[in-house]
C-alpha cells in the first residue's frame, strides 16, 4: 500500500494545530489524519522546550539578582559608616575600630541578616511564577489556582499576625540600622543593656546584672540607643557654696584634658558647660566628654578618681549633707527630786 499525505482543510488545520500552525503538528496531522496524535506531538515540541526556557531565565534571573543584592548591600554598608560619622570623630578615631571590632560585627549582621531574607524572598517570587508559567505552558488553567493562593493567603495573613509584625519591625530595625551588635539600648524601664543578637523575629540583649532579655521585634515601640556611632560622659560634680566656683571649673577642665591627651577613646576636646544646679548642699558643674561607643562610663569613673585627687591637692571641698535636729526630753512628776523644767530642748548639728 503506497504511502501518502492526507489532504487537511485549513479549518481542520486550525482547530487541531492552533493558529501558529506548529510544522509538527501539521506533519502528523497530515501523516496519521488522527488529531489527537497530532496534539501530542504538538505538544512534545513545544511544551519541553518552553518549560526548558522558563527554568533557564527563571534560574539565570535568581543568580543575577541574589548577586546584586548581596553586592549592593555590602557597598551600602562599606560606604554608609564614614558618611554617618563626623569629620572631627573621623580623624581622631582609629582606622581598626571604624572598621573591625564591634562595628564590623555589627555591619556584618546587618548584611547578612537583610540578604538572607531579600535573597529568600526574590527566590521565592521568581520561581512561583515561573511555576505559574510552566503550568501555563503545559495547558493547565493557572485561574483557579491564584483565586486558591490568594485565599490562603488571606488565611495566612490572619493567623500570623503577631509573626509578620515582627519580622517587619526587625526588616525596619536593620535597614535603619537603629541599634546593632554590642550598643546599649533602652527599651523600656525594665529592658536595658547591650545588644547580644538581632534578627529578624528578636532582639537579644543582656541588663548590666547578667539578665538576658528575648524581645519580639514587633513589641518595641522605642528605643534609646546610648552608643551609636559615639558617646557622651555627662560629668556632674557638686562643690561647696563658699568654693570658688571659677577655681573648681579650671580645676576640672584640667583634669579632662590631661586624660583627652593621654586616652584615644576620648574624641574631642571635653567641654565645661558650667554651673548646671544649685542644690541644697552645694553647687553642681556639668562638664561633658565625648567618646567611642560605649566608652562613657570606664571614662567616668576615671575621670571622677582625677577630679578628687584635684580637689584634695587644691583645698576644694566637696558637700556633704547637713541637718538640724531637735530633741525634747519627757516632762518628770512633780515634786520629784533634782526636777528638771517640764521640757528640754537641745540642738545638735550634724
């Protein structure tokens, strides 16, 4: 039996191959006469290797853009630090801390924290559409599928709530870089002390007496932080009333930048606001400090020994408290012997 070509009417054409006309389809459709056959064939030509160029653009996208992220954030962090800073704590602070140490950690978290989640979050996007387009490809009908995802969606979003607050508030504290590794930070009366650990979910710190604290992100309404970037002594000294308040400032002042020339954590010149209240037992000085992040308090204190040194070598007294107190003796029977008047009354001055 010679072997022939069926005759196949363009109608026929188009209802079986579709208006592109596949030279595939349209061979066995012409070879078999059996539409069917010729759909599957169809559909091994085109099929495989549109869900082939998907996979690849989809694949080639996820490893441009997981690059890009992590590139541009280590360029933002590099190149941020120096900006934030200013050029009188620039010169006076070391190369090594600006760029190692704490503030490295710091830096380093924060990239590593914002790229884990911008890269997962990417990944996910572009594969789930490039699945919705290789179901797409292979004649499913993709509607009722984004109706189901976007109520389970909705689902989702309801049930975790309290998650995706924290884990926004933690993408906020990152990006805006409002505490880091090693800061001590305020969050409320009762949390306070350096930061241990931040991701995305807590925030890790540990209190002056060894307590360590887990906060949900989404629970923080706000925060002092008192080592960012730099700090500040804030030094209040009272000296007696008939000190002289001139002598007790130059007396101080000396002090500070004796200790400014000698110390490398001190960044500026320390600055003598003055007379900052007049207490009940003496007059208080304020005099300021301004040092490397978390620095203030091993400066205070030993600021504070050479100021009483001062003091003791210059005859500047320092108040103590003082209080008048009364005594009344109990009234003795009358007619007893060696009576005493009915009430005494004695001062003594402490």
């Amino acid at each position: 039996m010679p072997f022939f070509l069926a005759q196949v009417s363009e109608e026929r054409l188009l209802r079986v191959c579709g208006e592109e006309r596949a030279p595939g389809c349209r061979a066995a459709l012409e070879a078999t006469d059996n539409a069917q056959l010729a759909q599957a064939v169809k559909w091994l030509l085109d099929a495989p290797l549109a869900i082939l160029l998907i996979i690849v653009v989809a694949w080639v996208a996820n490893r441009l853009t997981r690059r890009v992220i992590k590139r541009g954030l280590r360029r933002l962090s590099s190149g941020g630090l120096r900006e934030r800073l200013g050029s009188s704590v620039r010169r006076r602070t070391p190369v090594a801390f600006l760029e190692t140490g704490e503030t490295s950690m710091r830096g380093e978290q924060r990239i590593e924290a914002l790229t884990s989640v911008l890269r997962s979050a990417t990944t996910f996007f572009i594969w789930l559409i490039a699945s919705f387009m290789i179901l797409g490809a292979v004649g499913v009908n993709i509607a009722p599928l984004l109706a189901g995802a976007g109520v389970l969606g909705v689902a989702l979003g309801f049930g975790s709530q309290k998650l995706v607050q924290d884990f926004l508030s933690g993408m906020f504290i990152l990006v805006e870089d409002q505490y880091g590794v090693g800061d001590i930070v305020d969050l409320d009366l009762e949390t306070t002390g350096v930061v241990e650990a931040v991701s995305l979910r807590t925030t890790r710190l540990r209190s002056v007496d060894g307590t360590v604290w887990h906060v949900p992100n989404g629970e923080i309404r706000r925060v002092g932080n008192k080592s960012q970037h730099w700090s500040r002594a804030l030094m209040d000294v009272e000296v007696a009333y008939g000190t002289d308040v001139e002598q007790a400032k130059t007396v101080m002042k000396n002090a500070a930048d004796e200790m400014w020339r000698q110390d490398t954590a001190i960044l500026e010149e320390p600055e003598m606001w003055g007379v900052q209240n007049l207490n009940p037992n003496g007059v208080q000085l304020r005099l300021t400090i301004k040092t490397t992040p978390n620095e203030q308090f091993r400066i205070s204190r030993a600021l504070l020994q050479e100021i009483k040194a001062s003091f003791d070598r210059e005859g500047i007294e320092i108040p103590f408290p003082q209080q008048t107190v009364w005594h009344r003796g109990a009234a003795l029977p009358n007619g007893a012997a060696g009576s005493a008047p009915a009430a005494q009354e004695s001062e003594q001055q402490a």
